[in-house]
C-alpha cells in the first residue's frame, strides 16, 4: 500500500478566498453599503454643518467650532453604529455561512472534492476561517470608505466586536449547515426564537427557565455592540467593555462551530 | 483489495415501510482488475458506489479499501471518481476546476498546471479550457469529469457510467484510457448499463438487481465457454437469401438479408454456413445476438420476472 498523499487544502484557501469575494462578500458589501446608506440619509440631513453657526454655551464647553463639530460627529456616529452594526453583521454571517455545507451536498458537489484526500472537517473549518477573514476585509473596507466620506470610524473595539460577533452568528450557521439542508432558514428560525424566548423567560425564576442557557445569548448582542460603538473618548461606566457576555456569544458560536466539526467528522456525505 | 463482507443497505423513511437497497452483498475486488458492475435501473449500483467512497455508511456487514474503512481510505490515498452525475459548479472555467481538484488531489505544486495539461490534452478539452461549466455540452462536462478523475494516480478508480453522453469516437477513446489505466496495483470498477461496454473492458462484470449480487461473470473465459452452448446468431446475406430457409429451416427473416438464427451452437452456425458458401451464396456478417454478458444480464431479468 503507498503511503499516504498529501492534500494541499491549505494552498486552496486562495481559492475558497476568491470564492468569498465573488459569491458572498461583493454582496456583502452592496447590501452594507445599502443599509447605511438608508440609514445615515435622514440623519445626515439633520446633521448641522460644519459651517453653522455654534451656540455659546458649546463654544464655552468645548473650546472651539471644531471641537465642537467633532463632538457632534462622535455621537453621530455612536447612534449610527449602535443601529446598523447588529443588521451587517447579522446579514454577513448570514451571506458567508448559507449553504457553506449543504449547498455542496444539495448540489452534488462534494463528491468529486472528497473523492479526493480531503477530509470534510478540515475543508470546512478552513472555508470558516477563511470567510471569517473575509467578512472582517469587508468591514475594513466599509469602515475605512465611511471614515474617507463622513468620519472616521475604525478602533480596535469595532473590529474586536465585529470580528467576535461574526463567530457567534457563523458559527450557529455553520453548525445548521452542517447538519441540516435549510441552514439560512434555520439560522433566521433560532436568532428569532432564542432572543424571543430570552426576552419573555430570561427573568424568570422557574427552573425551566435554566433551558434558556442552552439557546444562544443573543438578546444581549445589542451589549457589544453599544460598547463598540462608543466614541474613543467616552468615560461612561455603563460603555465599559461586556467581556462576559462578549465572551458567552463568542464562546457560543466557537462552541458550536466545532460541534459543526465533529457533525462534518462522522456524518456521511451523501443526501439520500 | 476491496472487500464488500455482508453489506445491507437500508433507507430508514419516517412515513412508510424501510428501502432495503442493498442485501447481503460480498465480493472481493482485485488489484490489476476491471470489474464491471451491472444492473438494471434502482438495481443498488449507486448505493454500493457511494459506500466504497464513503459517502454512506451500511447499515449491516463492512466494507475495506486495502483494509481501511472506505472514508479513511479515500481522505489517505484519495480514488479516482468519475459519479454518474457530473456536478461541477457551473461558474467555474475548465482549467480552473481541474487546477482546484489537481491541488485537492495532491497533485505537487509544481506540477499542476502541467498535469492539468496533459489530461485536457488526453481528453480533448483544449478549445473548452476557457469556457464556464454551464457552457460545456454534457459530453464535454463528462469528460471534464472524466479528466478530474484522472489527476492523480490513483490506486482505485471508480466510474459510474463514464461513457454517458459521449459520441462514438470517445465512447471508443475512453476505452483506450481504459486500457491505458490498467496497472497491476490498481483496481478499477466501471458501472454501466453498457453490457457491450462491459464486455469489451471488464475481467469480471457483477450483474447486481434488487440489491443483491445475483452473479459475477468471469467475461475471458466465460467467452470460451460459450462454444459448445446453444444461442442465438444473426445472419446476414449479400446474395442468395433465397439459400438460408433450405440450410436453416428455423431461421427468422428480419429484413435487409438478415436473418435471425435461434438456439444453435457454434458448430451447427458454422457447417450451416459452410453449406451456404458452398450452395453460392454470399454472407455479409454473421454474429451473436447477445454477446455472453448479456445473455446472463437477460437470465436474470427473466428470472426476476418469473417471480
């Protein structure tokens, strides 16, 4: 018997890369670039100008025109991504994870790249990972077009929520994938259903309520995203970094996401 | 090399009564063999396929490739797989898949575009190596397909109807890639409903029908066997059709000089036309109306239908 051959599934990450763009994240960020656009339109039009005229009270508390443009704009912009940040990152997990497993076993497709020695878990895993860098590139490329238009919007605590809460949606996505055929249906079904039950029995002393644990905590993204959305400068106790619940909605979704693993190591391929 | 020990296969549904698609099936596969699988439409030839690629589990008995389970096997050594249905995603460009399977495959960096030359080259997809997937006619897209299949060196090479959609000149070339395959270390396993096929390609063909192996015919000898057995032959005259009744009282006509011998040996088709000649007569072709393959093919139908 030969020895074992190696795949080179690592250098096909260039192709799943391009796949990404193409396919998931060129949609992405037409329907970002969409949602903002709705979004910031009326708030822009109620923005004053940078040449208005500031009232003396401001004058007094900030110091200077510009200082006092630019403390308008950090709100803005506070309001602005605290309301569309959980919609992108919401509608861009959803783009990068349909399908990702079962399109290719609804489509057939996964025959001829696992005839080859390819093992499911590894090709998927990677594709994650690789539409999680993807997504993230798209963000970049939105915040950076955003900070060149209206302000600049890109901190480390955008991208830490970004990239974190990706995980928590994709990997859920990724997990229904795996094991079920109608995975973007099933991902809307549970972010619904689990923030609904969260909302109705979270507060609940009941011991069933404990069930709730095992829905994901999605109720409380709204959390993370606040704080990233916070201006660098803000002080505010309440904007302090959710490392708990950051951690439980990341912790969730990686969970899950290797759970997807283990389904990929020994559910067989075929659709029958 | 492989080894099919009791397999069953069964279809659990959530409404209704289980689909066995296969049962008890054992059979071993040799390397430097090409085993031909045949069998009527729903016979379990896909089912068996997919478990010795792994892409299903059997529900009873065991499968092993070179003693591994199937799915380990295929993720060690990989199998050269050409599947009934040629599902490439259609936005992808000739060269391009072959590129993303070469390197999937294994096949060395440095190397894949030269192999993924070379195979469109053998398969005759140089003036589509551009095109889109969706582009391609379905003969093209199978021999895409078939090129996949060919990128590596594979020890096992499964394919299931590999010459569907082809015209004849390929139908023709592919028996040479056939040939051209053939290895001492090698098994290669051709499901087809093409008994002519089969017999021109296979050492051994397995005729397989409601999930059960009903027989495996041994092609080369059972050629030989053949001689002394009474069968069918087609006979066709250039000149002195008007011979044939004398010489063949039982013989058919069946239009243009063709006449329809049944249930003779090859002894008696061979004095018979021996007398013909001598009487003047001109024969154009004589042969088998079945060639052996399908002679067993047809028993098994027949005995499936006298159940």
């Amino acid at each position: 018997m030969s020895e074992a051959r190696r795949t080179r599934v690592g250098a096909y990450a260039a192709w799943q890369l391009r796949d990404y763009a193409k396919d998931r994240g060129l949609p992405t960020l037409i329907v970002s670039m969409l949602t903002g656009y709705l979004g910031l339109g009326p708030m822009l039009q109620e923005m004053p100008s940078r040449t208005a005229r500031v009232s003396p009270t401001l004058l007094a508390r900030f110091g200077s025109a510009d200082a006092v443009y630019a403390a308008r704009m950090a709100e803005f912009n506070q309001v602005f991504l605290h309301g569309v940040l959980g919609t992108l990152v919401f509608v861009g997990a959803l783009f990068a994870m349909n399908g990702i497993v079962s399109n290719d076993r609804k489509q057939g497709y996964y025959r001829f790249l696992f005839a080859k020695p390819v093992t499911p878990s590894r090709y998927y895993g990677q594709a994650f990972v690789v539409h999680w860098a993807g997504f993230v590139g798209v963000m970049v490329l939105l915040a950076l077009g955003y900070g060149a238009v209206i302000w600049p919007v890109l901190s480390r605590p955008l991208l830490v929520a970004i990239a974190s809460m990706f995980v928590a949606y994709s990997g859920i996505a990724f997990l229904l994938s795996a094991a079920a055929r109608w995975d973007w249906l099933s991902l809307v079904a549970v972010s619904v259903v689990a923030t609904l039950l969260w909302a109705r029995f979270g507060e609940s002393a009941h011991p069933l309520a404990r069930l709730l644990y095992l829905l994901p905590p999605l109720h409380r993204a709204d959390e993370v995203y606040a704080w990233a959305a916070a201006p660098a400068h803000a002080a505010d106790a309440a904007l302090a970094l959710p490392w708990p619940i950051l951690l439980w909605l990341t912790g969730y979704g990686a969970a899950c996401f290797l759970a997807g693993l283990v389904v990929l190591r020994y559910r067989r391929l075929a659709i029958v | 090399m492989i080894a099919f020990d009791h397999v069953g296969k069964r279809y659990r549904a959530i409404v209704g009564r289980d689909v066995r698609a296969l049962e008890d099936f054992t059979l071993e596969l040799h390397a430097g063999e090409v085993f031909g699988l045949a069998g009527p439409n729903g016979a379990g030839k896909t089912t068996l396929i997919a478990l010795l690629l792994g892409f299903l589990g059997p529900s009873e008995g065991s499968v092993r490739i070179a003693g591994l389970e199937p799915r380990r096997y295929a993720e060690a050594h990989g199998i050269g797989y050409l599947s009934e249905l040629v599902s490439i995603p259609p936005m992808w460009r000739t060269e391009e898949a072959l590129r993303r399977y070469a390197q999937l495959a294994g096949v060395p960096a440095g190397r894949v575009r030269s192999r993924v030359s070379e195979v469109i080259e053998w398969m005759g997809l140089g003036e589509h190596r551009r095109k889109r997937v969706k582009q391609l006619s379905k003969g093209n897209l199978q021999r895409l397909g078939l090129a996949q299949s060919l990128l590596c060196e594979e020890r096992v090479v499964v394919l299931d109807e590999p010459t569907h959609g082809l015209d004849p000149v390929w139908t023709q070339r592919f028996r040479d890639v056939v040939t051209a395959l053939r290895r001492e270390d090698r098994v290669i396993l051709i499901a087809s409903h093409n008994l002519d096929e089969l017999s021109r390609l296979a050492d051994r063909v397995g005729i397989i029908d409601r999930g059960r192996l009903q027989r495996v015919v041994d092609v080369r000898t059972g050629a030989e066997r053949t001689v002394g057995e009474a069968t069918s032959y087609r006979v066709t005259i250039a000149r002195g059709a008007e011979l044939v009744a004398l010489v063949f009282p039982a013989a058919r006509p069946m239009g243009r000089g063709e006449f329809a011998l049944e249930g003779l040996t090859l002894d008696a088709v061979n004095a018979g036309l021996a007398e013909l000649l001598a009487r003047g007569a001109l024969v154009r072709a004589v042969y088998p109306a079945h060639t052996m393959l399908e002679q067993q093919f047809r028993e098994v139908v027949a005995a499936r239908g006298a159940e």
